[in-house]
C-alpha cells in the first residue's frame, strides 16, 4: 500500500490509498474531483472507493463526479447518511468492512460535527481524522459539544504510538504558533515546529504526523480535562 497525499481547494488533503499490486485505490475525502482524475488517470489507477469522515463540502466535494466516472462505491457513516451524496455503503460505530485488500475499522469521533468519524487501516496502522485531529490541533466545535470532542481525541489518543495521522487541512504552522505560545519549553515541540517550517518551505505536506508525536506536542491532546480542553479551544477560537 501507498499513500499519495493530493492537495485540493485552499488547504485541504485528500489521500490515495493505492494497493500496489492490482493498482487500485480508496480515496478519503475528495475535496473535488479534478486533483483526483488527474492522479489516477496519469497513473492508470482503478478508484474503487470513496471514504468520507464528514459531511462538509471541502470533504466530499469530490463525490458525484468521481462516482459518475469510475463507478466507485461511497463509504461513510450510517447516521451521516443523508449528508453524505451518493453515499453506497453505511457503516456503524466500531465495524470492520473489508473491500478488495483494503481493511479498515470506523470510529464515530463527534465534535466539529456530530456524524464524524475516522477511518483506522489497521494492518497499516495509519489513520485518516478529517477535521477531528490536526497535527498540532483540533477542529473547531461546530455541531457537537466540549465534552464530546474531548472524548474522541481521548479516543484517538488510545492508538499505538507508531500511528500515521492523515488530517484534513494543512494548518500545522498556524496550530504551531498557538502550540508554542502555551507550551514554550517543550522541546519535543520546537523540533517538530522545525520539520513542519522544513516541509512547508519545500512545498511538501507535513503529513503524516504520529501518534506519538501529537500526544508530545499538540496542546489540546495534552489537556489534562475538558474544561482545560474547553479554555483552550475558546481561546484558540478567537486568535
Ligand atoms: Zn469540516
Ligand atoms: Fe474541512
């Protein structure tokens, strides 16, 4: 399995799980359409599936246009589904589904919506969190409350520390800035900040992150309790 990380819109990933073998392809979060026909025609890649961690349009864009296409099948969470377009295949909370050589279990992680959901590649170990986790960050609280995004980043916290982290927006110079603000003698966090600054001035990603890393670094993982959590996202709201 390969990752190819594609940028798409403003700030936005989406992600090409490729299987090598039979060149065939999930992709998380289709921003839009053009990023991805690109990629996978200029490569002869069969996409057979689309997976959605949320329902907001710099998430699933991409979906009518690369299913019209390529016939692929929609996965996405069960009580997401009338947000989710053309969405094919419901999942529930913890369910393992399995297509071609690709294996993932589904995780309802509710708090920027309440229909969120991360996809953990297990085999992998790598783990897709939309606008849940950001390296050095968190979404913001849009449908769901304080307690309920604190509980899924206790949940994401619980993954092997060697977990590859995928997020949804390249915010981790912005997220950084609040991070060392808080947090100035972590030096765990300066080296990382420096990697970040070294990735983004040669126009790379800084994905993945780790699991590891983020419980070193990222601010509002190291929240001892959600009303610590809550001051800070409030105050990160307003910077
Ligand atoms: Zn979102
Ligand atoms: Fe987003």
């Amino acid at each position: 399995m390969e990752i190819k990380i594609i940028k798409c819109l403003q700030d936005n990933y989406s992600y090409l799980l490729i299987d090598k073998k039979n060149n065939s392809a999930c992709v998380i979060d289709p921003s839009e359409s053009d990023p991805i026909i690109n990629y996978v025609e200029k490569n002869k890649i069969n996409l057979k599936f689309i997976l959605n961690t949320h329902h907001h349009f710099d998430h699933i864009g991409g979906n009518k246009d690369l299913k019209k296409k390529y016939k692929s099948k929609i996965i996405g969470f069960e009580k997401d589904k009338n947000r989710i377009p053309e969405i094919d295949i419901c999942l529930n909370d913890r369910d393992i589904w399995k297509g071609d050589n690709f294996e993932l279990k589904i995780y309802h992680i509710p708090g920027h919506t309440l229909g969120h959901v991360c996809y953990h590649f297990f085999k992998q170990n790598i783990l897709f969190t939309g606008d849940t986790l950001f390296s050095l960050g968190c979404g913001r609280i849009f449908e769901g409350t304080y307690n309920q995004m604190f509980s899924s980043l206790q949940l994401i916290k619980s993954f092997p520390l060697e977990t590859k982290i995928y997020c949804g927006h390249e915010y981790s110079l912005k997220n950084s800035e609040f991070c060392i603000n808080h947090d100035k003698k972590n030096s765990a966090l300066i080296k990382k900040i420096e990697l970040i600054k070294e990735a983004i001035n040669n126009g790379l990603p800084s994905m993945p992150s780790t699991i590891k890393e983020e419980l070193e670094c990222n601010i509002f993982l190291k929240a001892k309790d959600v009303d610590t959590f809550s001051k800070l996202r409030d105050l990160k709201d307003k910077s």
